[in-house]
C-alpha cells in the first residue's frame, strides 16, 4: 500500500477523481459568486449522467448525448431559478427536494425509457474515450501524468482556466462577484442582479451536469443507481470551505480526490474493514470543513473578516 501510495499512478488516479469533484466544486463556486446558493449540485450530477447515457444510446452518439446531458442539467437550473426567483420558494428547500428524489426519478426514467433497472450496463452506448496528446505523451513521468487521460478531464482543466478568466479578469465577473458581495448595493448601481443570478444558475448547472456526464460517459462508461456517491456535496464542501478564494476551492477539491483515491488503495486490503475504509473521504470533507469553520471563528472574533 505504501508503494501505491507513493506512486505516479496514484497521482493519475487522483487527477481523474478529481475531475467531477472540480465540476461541482464550480458550479457551487459560479452560483454563489452572485449570491445564490445551489445545493442541488448532487441531483444535477445525477440527470446530467443519466440524460448523458441515455441521450447516447438513443443517438448512438456520445457527443450528441452530452448534448442532452447539458441541456438536462441547464433545465434543472432553470427550474430551481423559477422557483426561488419568480415564485418566492428557498433555493435550500429547492435543493433539498430535488437531491432526496434524485436517485429514484433516474431509475424511474431509466427503466421508462430503456426497460432497464438500477444500471444501464446491457445497453449498447457509445461513450467518450482518451485524449493521447502528440509529443507530450511521448515524455518520460510529465506524459503519463498530462496525456492519456478521459477527454472530459481535458475539458474540465480549460473551464478552470477559463471561469478563472470571467470571474476575476472581466468586467461581467466583477459585475456578479458584485451581486454576491452585496445585491442591493449592486442594484443602485445599476445592475441587473436577477439576470446575473440566472446566468450564473445555467453555469452551475451545465458545469453539474459535465460533472455527473464525466462518470456516465467517460470513467465509469454506464448510469447505476447512486453513482455520484455524495461527490456533488464534496464539491459544495470545497466553495463552503474556499470562501470565495478560487485557489482554496481548486485545492481543496484535489485533496479530496487524494483522499478518494487512498480509500481506493485501503480497500484492496483485508486489513481494513470496507465500510472504514470507503468512509475515508467523507470523514476527509468533514474533517476539513470543521477546521475551515474553527480557523473562519476566530478571524471574526479576532476582526480580521465581517460576520456575513
């Protein structure tokens, strides 16, 4: 284990893990950025993996299926903002009922649609495979750990770079970070914070929904029942933690990937009981939330930071 551990392949594992925790951890960072809180983060996974498959199996298309699996994941955004927005419902109870019947409208809609229960793995769908990148792959150590890897890793790395770019060197991201940081203020002057919150919930959920799409079309290559496995809530973990530092949310959703990729390595033991050892990284997220919340106390108490 120890071996493993301390390996590159441990590293490439880590870089693939992290992939749909990153999606999630920007599409709770994206929302909150203009004041709203997504915590339906988890469900959108869910239809977007779910829409993903199923649009490429219908299709025989992997492409035209994460098509579907984005407009799926937008729609769902659309939907929590018509709620809380227009018709006065909390975005948290919105989130709430959507992430409890999640999992069974799937399975619902899945055996529907395709005759199947709990798992698409007898239907004949085309997924999305690796990108093998001429000459760096052909690199001794750097190759390994940047080529060869799931195409939707590939498109998740330029969404950071790009989310990086429209938050923090546009004046559109000012504009929401703007509306996050005070919405009445940014009403006087002259924002339209509505149309900004909208547009940072279509964000959130087409980053969502590349998330849960990232297991169904790429790593895992089939929809099963509770796939997504608690990585959308990792992703909020990691923006509740960053506190609107973009380098902290990238962090902290790589370090939760190192933790799912050593619950990984642990449970090929028989050292370890399975149910310890798959606990890992959720006993990793709580673990650092609770330092985040102590180390955020005492720089209210001590007035480094406003009480919000």
């Amino acid at each position: 284990m120890q071996s493993s551990l301390f390996s590159l392949s441990f590293l490439v594992t880590v870089v693939r893990l992290a992939t749909p925790i990153l999606f999630a951890a920007i599409a709770s960072f994206i929302a909150a950025s203009t004041g709203i809180v997504n915590i339906a983060i988890e469900s959108i996974m869910t239809f977007g993996a779910l829409a993903g498959i199923l649009g490429s199996y219908l299709t025989q298309n992997a492409w035209a299926g994460m098509l579907i699996g984005l407009v799926v994941g937008i729609c769902t955004a659309l939907l929590i903002a018509l709620f809380s927005m227009r018709l006065g419902a909390s975005p948290i109870l919105i989130g709430i009922a959507l992430n409890t019947f999640a999992d069974s409208l799937a399975i619902f809609v899945l055996y529907q649609l395709a005759g199947e229960k709990g798992t698409s793995a007898s239907l004949p769908t085309p997924t999305l495979g690796v990108l093998n990148i001429p000459v760096i792959k052909d690199i001794p150590i750097l190759g390994q750990l940047l080529s060869g890897h799931y195409i939707l890793t590939y498109v998740c790395w330029i969404v950071l770079i790009l989310l990086f770019i429209l938050i923090y060197k546009t004046p559109l991201g000012m504009r929401m970070r703007a509306c996050g940081l005070n919405a009445n203020a940014a009403r006087t002057a002259g924002i339209n914070v509505e149309r900004l919150q909208v547009f940072s919930l279509v964000l959130s959920g087409l980053f969502a929904a590349l998330g849960g799409m990232y297991l169904s079309l790429n790593y895992l290559r089939i929809f099963s029942k509770s796939m997504v496995a608690g990585q959308g809530w990792m992703g909020i973990a990691a923006n509740g933690i960053a506190s609107g530092n973009y380098g902290v949310l990238l962090l902290s959703a790589v370090i939760f990937a190192a933790f799912r990729a050593v619950s990984i390595i642990f449970s090929s033991s028989t050292v370890f009981p399975v149910d310890l050892v798959s606990a890992i990284p959720y006993f990793a997220v709580f673990c650092f939330v609770t330092i985040a919340s102590v180390i955020n106390y005492y720089r209210i108490k001590s007035g480094k930071v406003e009480e919000q």
